[in-house]
C-alpha cells in the first residue's frame, strides 16, 4: 500500500512571540489550517520562544487571541496540551539537548571554540579576499568537548549542490556555498531556529510545513540536518510573499501590515478576513470572490498556491467585508448602532426602521461610529436643529415660496394612508414635477434631517413616521414665516 496514502496529515503553525500577529503571520497559520482540516489532518500551534532577546511580552497571548478571533483552530498546543506537550520550545530543551548529543556521537557536531572577537577577524579577512565568509573554512581540527557553554554547530560533511522539491515553488536547488557548520545550540543553552524547528517537527510527526519564502535560503542547511539525524523531512510548502498594494515590494508597515486584531476593533468580520486572505496567494480557480470557510475548506489545494507574489489590497479586503456584512442580522445592526451611539441620553425608539438606511451604507461596524459622529444618525431619534436659510433651495432666496411649497406638501401627505416611502414619493411627485423638483424636496429632506446630506426624503419620512414627518414640515412652514 502507498504510504502516503494512509499518512495522517499534520500540519503546525509555529510562531515566535516576538510582535503582533500581522497578516504575513496568519495567512501561514490559515493555509496550514485550511490543509488540515481539508484533510482530517491535525493542526499544532507551536511557539518557538527561542531567542529570548527578541522575545515581546505579551506575544503568545497575542497570537492565540488572533488566531481565536479569526476562528483558526489548533488539535495541540500551549493552551489545550496534547499528546506532544509542551508546545513552548523553551520548555523542550532536554529534547533538543539530547538531539544534539546523538550529533556529537555521531561526530557531526562540535562546540564552537572561538571567540566572538576572533570570529570577526575570520569576517574580516574573508570580506578582503572578497570571499563569502564560511565557518566550515575555519573549522577547529580538534574542538574542545561540548559542555554546554560553547555554541553546538553542525558539521557539514558533504559540501555539495543541496537540491530538493518544494511543493509550491517546484523543483530548487542552491550551491555549495548554501550549506555552512551552523549553530545548533547556543551559548546560552537555547537551541537556535534552525535546529529546534527539526527537532519538533520530527516528535509531533509534522508531514507539511507551509511557511513563507524567507526560508528559502536556509532549506539547504535543514535538508543537511534531516541527513545527519537520518530522518525524514516533511514536505516543504511556500507561500508567496505577500506584496505591497503596487505589487513591486514586499508589504510593510505602511501599506497595512498591521496588527491583525487592529482590524478587529476596526469592526472588520473575522470571516471576510478569512476569505480575504485566503485569496492572497492561492484561488481555486473562477470568478467568485466570496467563499465561506467551510467552501474554502472543501477547495483548499497546495497545487492552486501561486508561486509569484501576491498582491495586499485594502480595498479589496473592505469590499469583502461589505459583501459579508450586509448579510448581518437585524439584532447585529441593532446592537452595533445603540453601542457605537455616543449620545446615551437619545432614545432609539424605533431604532430597527434605520437598519437597512445603515446596512446599504456601511463597509465595517466602525462605519457607524463614523455615521453617528458626523450626525448622520441623530435625525432618526429628535428634532434637527437647523438654520432656516438650509431649507432654502440653491439659487433661491424666497421664504414665502418654499413655505408656500411646504404648505402643499403638508396637505398631499395629510391625506396619505400607506406611509411607505414609495407611496410618499408618488404622492409627491407630480407637485414636485410641476414646480421644480428641487424646490419641493430639498426643503422637505432638509426640513426632515437638518442636514445638506442625508437619504432621500422618503425613505426619512418614512422611518420617521406620519406625525413626527409632518410635525416637522409644519415646523419648518412656521420657521420661514417668521
Ligand atoms: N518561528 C518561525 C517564525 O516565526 C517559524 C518558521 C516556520 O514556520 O518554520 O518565523
């Protein structure tokens, strides 16, 4: 039987607490996630706290946080244990030391007998002779015994062209000069990245590591350790940088590579988020743009991840959030507008006539913080206060004309039975035609809002309702006779 037919699949995002999580980070975590659960696999959250100088508090909290918030889902790892516990890298030291002593047994490994100062005049000397500086060019015929204080490095033994396939980028290969005695352990008695990842991938039986370009370069010298230990290696995926908006370089801080739970409180869904990011670097193929996790789930191929960079579009990521909002219930919209509403003395009577004037305007939740701020909301709720010459249409300046306009309109809706938008506006309009649209329905809308913007005036003489409409509109009437 085919081996990898039977193989369980598991996969593991393995971050280093060292910042926020942005979206370079998560796309990683969801394609591995998006593999694992399209086939049964398992997925682990590994945190390679190694480098402690580098280390940000708070980071680890950080990264699950994101990850729960966007719905990406762990078998094992820190929070929930598992049969591989620990899944803090510095609580598996003993792993990696005894690892590393099998390598010493074995005679290819040996503890780095120099000094920093001495190391920097190998640089220098190699910089000179216009040479890559290479340690293996200095290695000591006879090292001291490893005893835990000197960095471990590993002895390449066969300096040779490393070749091998990514599952992604295809068939690679990189020279000699690839391949260098790098450290496996350090001084301080932490492994290094390079060796502790092997280590772990090796004991929790990852199959697939899906991880971002920039280790690339360093495969040759992985591939060199799978050899020395004699184990094999899990598949290599690579995922395509992700680009700044003009395509050309890498996405930084400017162009949004932000804290992923940024967008959170920016009141962005954690599923237009997913379908977002799953699109930037893979697609299954087709037109559509939306696809909901479970859809994504079932399309999730390694063969459809592009290879080339893929570009990060703001825009993009708002119109997908649009697109998921709009279908947001009635209890959502509700609950967003009364919390985000800054004025806590306003009553919201009526308050679910406003959610679809809100949802056909809004891209993320935010949005509405934004709509109550500029007074886009208030109208709804109390009487606008305005100045008269707002009631007044451009170009004109006659009181008693828009009363006059006014007037009429307080008799044609008086007579109004329905009160739907749409009968008020039929109502309306053939007076409105007759005398100059604008000179009946700008007055009316402003009379309604107090604003120069706003929805049409029917959709708010609706929602505000028959009395408080033609309250209003008597208002108004009074104001420009005065
Ligand atoms: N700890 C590495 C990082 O955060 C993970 C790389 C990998 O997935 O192997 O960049």
């Amino acid at each position: 039987m085919n081996d990898n037919m039977t193989e369980k699949i598991v996969t593991r995002f393995a971050p280093s607490p060292t910042g926020f999580m942005h979206v370079g980070g998560v796309r990683t975590a969801l394609y591995a996630w998006l593999f694992a659960k399209k086939n049964n696999g398992t997925m682990i959250l590994r945190i390679e706290d190694t480098d402690k100088e580098r280390e940000v508090e708070g980071s680890i909290e950080h990264i699950i946080k994101s990850l729960k918030w966007l719905g990406i889902t762990w078998d094992e790892g820190p929070d929930i244990g598992g049969p591989n516990a620990p899944y803090l890298q510095s609580q598996r030291l003993d792993s990696y030391k005894k690892y590393a002593k099998i390598l010493v047994e074995k005679g290819l490994a040996y503890a780095d007998p120099y000094s920093e100062e001495e190391l920097e005049i190998f640089r220098k000397k190699a910089e000179e002779e216009k040479r890559p500086f290479l340690f293996r060019d200095h290695r000591p015929l006879n090292p001291p015994a490893w005893d835990g204080t000197q960095p471990l490095r590993l002895k390449i033994v066969n300096a040779e062209k490393t070749k091998w396939h990514d599952l992604v980028r295809g068939d690679l290969e990189a020279g000699p000069e690839a391949l260098d005695d790098f450290i496996l352990v350090k001084s301080d008695g932490y492994p290094t990245y390079n060796f502790a990842h092997i280590i772990d991938d090796l004991l929790m039986g990852v199959t697939h590591i899906f991880r971002a370009d920039e280790f690339i370069s360093s495969t040759p010298k992985f591939i060199a350790l799978y050899n020395a230990l004699e184990i094999k290696r899990p598949e290599f995926v690579t995922l395509p940088p992700i680009m700044g908006p003009d395509g050309k370089k890498k996405l930084g801080k400017r162009d949004g590579a932000k804290d992923i739970l940024d967008y959170q409180k920016e009141g962005y869904l954690p599923e237009a988020v997913i379908n977002f990011l799953s699109l930037i670097g893979w697609n299954p193929g087709g037109e559509k743009e939306i696809f909901s996790v479970d859809e994504i789930i079932e399309l999730f191929e390694i063969e459809k991840i592009h290879t080339g960079g893929a570009k990060f579009n703001e825009d993009k990521l708002l119109w997908t959030n649009k697109e998921y909002i709009k279908n947001k219930s009635d209890i959502d919209f509700i609950k967003e507008i009364k919390e985000r509403n800054p004025r806590k003395d306003l009553t919201l009577d009526g308050i679910e006539k406003i959610v679809p004037i809100v949802r056909e305007r809004i891209a993320i939740w935010s949005d509405i913080s934004l709509m109550w701020q500029n007074g886009e909301l208030q109208f709804f709720f109390e009487k606008p206060i305005y100045e008269k010459a707002l009631l007044l249409p451009k170009g004109t300046n006659d009181n008693s004309v828009t009363a006059k306009h006014l007037l009429k309109v307080k008799e044609i809706l008086e007579n109004n039975v329905d009160w739907s938008a749409e009968s008020i506006k039929n109502d309306l309009w053939d007076y409105a035609s007759e005398v100059g649209r604008g000179n009946v329905l700008w007055p009316l809308r402003t009379c309604l809002t107090g604003r120069d913007k706003s929805p049409d005036p029917f959709t708010v003489a609706e929602v505000l309702g028959k009395t408080e409409t033609l309250s209003r509109v008597g208002e108004a009437i009074n104001q420009l006779n005065i």
